[in-house]
C-alpha cells in the first residue's frame, strides 16, 4: 500500500552532461523537423490556386462604342443644338415682332 502513496520527497535526478547533449541533439533535430515540415506546407499552400470567394466580383471592361450608339449620341447631340438654336431665334426675332391687337 505504500508503493502506491507518492512520497512527499520528489526523487532528485541529475543529469550528466552526456545527457544533457543527447536532449539538446533531440530537441535541434525536432526543431529541424518541424521547420521542415512547415516550409512544405507553406509550399503546398502556395502552388494551389486561391479557392473562389463566394462573393460575386463586378469586372469592368472598357470598350468602343458601336456604330450605332456614335450615330444615336450625333442626333441627339444635333437635336439639342438646333432645337436650343430655334428657341433663341423664336424669343429673340419673333416674339418682338407680333402686335398684339385689341379690339375696341
């Protein structure tokens, strides 16, 4: 029964120094290991493609203009400009000239 209670004294152990110099050639050589282990996997990580994000991305793409919408923008461009033409001439030379005629 009294193998199994833990004693109060911790059992001192003393490293020699052939012991101390297997733990530090244990310890570089993990070290080692997992440095190696670590630079794979950030190969791994890099040679595969990104995953696709599950967000839709907007690509804008700058192109001419058909031939149709240059002549669409040259009528409407003309229509403004002779319709502002037309209003000018109407307020500005003939509008003066009507008489306005009362009847007595």
């Amino acid at each position: 029964m009294e193998e199994q209670i833990p004693s109060n004294q911790p059992e001192q152990q003393r490293f020699t120094p052939e012991m101390l110099e297997q733990l530090k050639r244990q310890a570089k050589e993990l070290a080692i290991q997992q440095a190696l282990q670590q630079r794979l996997a950030a190969e791994q990580n890099q040679s595969q493609p990104p995953a696709p994000s599950k967000t839709p991305t907007t690509i804008v793409r700058r192109r001419n203009l058909t031939l149709a919408e240059l002549l669409v923008m040259l009528a409407v461009s003309c229509g403004l400009v002779f319709g502002l033409q037309s209003c000018w001439n109407y307020t500005s030379n003939i509008l003066p000239k009507i008489e306005v005629k009362i009847q007595k």
